[in-house]
C-alpha cells in the first residue's frame, strides 16, 4: 500500500507578490491525512481556501481560488512543487491576497519542501484514474486526458519569437525526484509587448527581470540567459502540474496540450469531472510513486 504524506516540519519564506507588488509572507504546515491542500490567509483568521477545482476563479495570466467572497491568486508555482514533491496534505497561510513569484519558477519552493522533508501518514494514496479521453479545444490550442497507466504531460508551445518558436518536452509526473531535478528551476515569461497592457489592468505590479524572463521583439531583458534551451515549455508543463494538482489527489493519465494555458487546464478538469464516466478514485498502484528525491 502506497501511503499519504505530509511535511515532517513547518517551513517559511517571504517574496514579492507578482501583480500586487507587496511583500507576502508563506508558510507550509503538516496536515493530517485526507486534508488535501488548505490554504490559510493569515491576514483573514485564517480564513480557509480549499485548493480544489470547484474554487477556481479566474485563470488568466494566473489562476487564482475564491470562496465566500476572499480570493487567493498566484497558486500554480507553490502547487506544483507540493504535488512534484509527492505531498498529499498541507496547510498553507498567505497573509495576503497573492502568493510570492519568488524567481518565477517553483524552485525555491521546492528547496523549502526538501528542507521540511516528506513523511509518510497512515492512509493509503489514492488517485484520480481517467477512464475515457476527455478534450477541450479552441482554434489550434487543445488539451487533452486520456487513460494512462501513469501520469505523464505532453506539451507543445508555439510563439513567433527567436528564442522560442515550437518546442515540445513529454514529462514522466511520477519519477521520483524529476519534477526538482528537471521543471522546477523553469521560470514563467512574458513579452515587452504585453507590459504596458498588464500595468494598465493593475498587473505585474511585483514584475521584473528578477522574476521572469522578459522577452524584446528580437531577444530577452534578462543577461542571466536562459536556464535551459527549452526553460519556456518546462515552465508550461510546470504550471500544469500546479493547476492539475487541484483535481485534489495525483492523477493516473496521459495529458496532452497544444498551446494551452491556466485557462485550458480549468476548463479540462471541469469537464473531466463533469463526466462520471470518464474517472475513477482508485489506490495509487504499487510501483507509482510521487516522492521527492534529488
């Protein structure tokens, strides 16, 4: 039997937030077994934002949970490097309204999970089994899940830039440690084009080349360089094992996505759940593991 996990020891940090521009201090927690992911706005008595599906807002250029009125917004980095980490249940407290972009990748968070190591809880794992292939698509963008016995991410972006153009990476969820070793240092990005734009709308207050790479019509802002050839698809498949991680338990199949984004992976899991024939709760299968090693 496959068992839950938690944190062995409550870690913390602080960063800026990417829209907001303020200071926002994180803290993870162990939860106990069935918990899931809670986060907790310090600033609201703890007022508790369960990080499921049912409590996605918005998914624009970020996905951001409400319940009852109260919203929290910057999730999918943090998420990602829980679910990458193999952690079943975790508290999370936010004492604002965003969460830190850090280095707009999920590397630091994954550092401060390693730090606060991963033990095992009494229960078994169980996962989300997709039975029959559920798509969503809009123009040339499409997303898909279709029955694996695993859980892997087929990605394809496609931008008419330089430096990115098509670039396509399959990603094995489920090998111990691959998430930390090979898409948590990606970094998010975005192009000069879109700033003056995103500020007008009262984003990327907390935006700069410290947290993002930021792309000219002919290059990058950022003299650092790329952290790998393909940095721009990695940080894609990072946001989608972030967002995917509020199916609220890991997943057993194959997604495909094509141009998509926080959008899409919204829309995917509504209607995979929407379907009652298309999935399954079942153990984690014997061999399928989602712990941490680096």
């Amino acid at each position: 039997m496959i068992k839950q996990t938690t944190l062995g020891q409550s870690v913390e940090t602080t960063g800026l937030g990417l829209h907001t521009g303020v200071q926002v201090r994180v803290r993870l927690s162990p939860a106990p077994p069935e918990t899931g992911y809670v986060f907790l706005r310090g600033d609201l008595e703890d007022f508790e934002i369960p990080a499921t599906v049912e409590h996605v807002s918005h998914s624009s250029y970020a996905t951001t949970l409400m319940r009852k009125g109260v919203t929290l917004s910057t999730v999918e980095h943090l998420l990602a490097a829980l679910r990458g980490a193999g952690i079943d249940n975790a508290y999370i407290a936010v004492d604002n309204l965003e969460l830190p972009i850090m280095d707009g990748s999920a590397e630091a968070f994954a550092e401060m999970i390693e730090t606060a190591r991963v033990v095992e809880q009494p229960a078994e794992r169980r996962a989300l089994r997709v039975k029959k292939r559920v798509s969503v698509a809009e123009g040339n963008r499409r997303m898909s899940v279709e029955p694996f016995e695993g859980y892997e991410i087929d990605c394809m972006i496609d931008f008419a830039h330089p430096l990115v153009g098509k670039q396509q990476l399959t990603f094995d969820a489920l090998e111990p440690g691959a998430f930390a070793r090979e898409i948590a240092s990606a970094r998010t990005f975005g192009f000069t084009a879109e700033i003056e734009m995103l500020r007008r709308a009262n984003l990327i207050r907390g935006g700069s080349i410290e947290n993002a790479i930021v792309l000219t019509p002919e290059g990058m802002l950022n003299r650092t360089g790329l952290r790998s050839r393909d940095e721009f698809v990695r940080h894609k498949v990072l946001d989608i094992v972030g967002d995917l991680a509020l199916l609220g338990m890991p997943l057993l199949g194959r997604v495909r996505a094509e141009r998509s984004g926080h959008l899409f992976h919204a829309m995917l899991m509504t209607k995979l759940l929407r379907d009652d024939a298309a999935w399954e709760i079942v153990e984690m299968p014997v061999g399928a593991t989602l712990t941490a090693s680096r």
